[in-house]
C-alpha cells in the first residue's frame, strides 16, 4: 500500500492475476484493489498468467484500495469502482438487477446512473 504497509504474497508459478487479487484482498482485507508494478502498469486482466503480465518473481507491486461508488433504483443496485474492471448489481432481475447481458462491455466504468424505473446506464 501507499501508506507503507506491507506484505510478501506467495503464489504457485502458473497462478494468474487474479489469483493474486484474491490474495491480496484477503491479505489487506480491502475488497476492491487495484495493482500496479514498479514501472507504473496496472494489472487489470485478472485471466492473464503472472508472466504474461510481466510480473517478475519477488517483484515489489503496489495496491491501491479504491473507492466504490454505488446507484440505486427502486428495484435494484449497482456497485462499481471508477476505471474497473465490472460491475456488481443486486436486485428485482427484470428491473436492473442483472447486468449479466452486457457485464463482458462494462471495463473501465466512470460512472452508473439509475432510473426510479430499474434501468441503469453506465458512462465509460
């Protein structure tokens, strides 16, 4: 983290970025991470292998906890954190409560805004 804290994360050798995310979000308890590298990349395809990703072994990464912003409609809920990766939403399923549909078009979110009918419009 930024603020100093710290901690040595041990994965398997095939592990993805992911599975590094996970780890890191128990390890901090913080649920909504962002990872970045040395030379200043942000990991952000959680299927990419470690390697691919250009993560070294003993690499020093930096986590960022983010901000979840939150909209909701009568029948439904949406979180989401600024340049992330998706969005999470609850609710009646006819009437906002399921972005399952469009989840894969919902990368790099700025802002949700919600109807009082159940509708939810995401501005990239």
């Amino acid at each position: 983290f930024p603020s100093g804290s710290g901690e040595t994360l041990s994965l398997p050798e095939h592990s993805k970025v992911g599975d590094l995310k996970v780890l890191a979000q128990k390890t901090f308890r913080k649920g909504f991470l962002k990872l970045v590298t040395a030379d200043g990349r942000v990991l952000t395809d959680p299927e990419d292998s470690l390697h691919a990703a250009g993560v070294q072994d003993g690499e020093h990464l930096v986590s960022v906890a983010q901000q979840v912003h939150t909209a909701a409609s009568h029948a439904a809920i949406a979180l989401w954190c600024p340049g992330g990766n998706g969005v999470a939403n609850w609710g009646d399923l006819r009437r906002g409560g399921d972005c399952s549909a469009v989840q894969d078009q919902l990368r790099s979110v700025q802002q949700i805004q919600a109807t009082d009918y159940g509708a939810f419009a995401a501005i990239l």
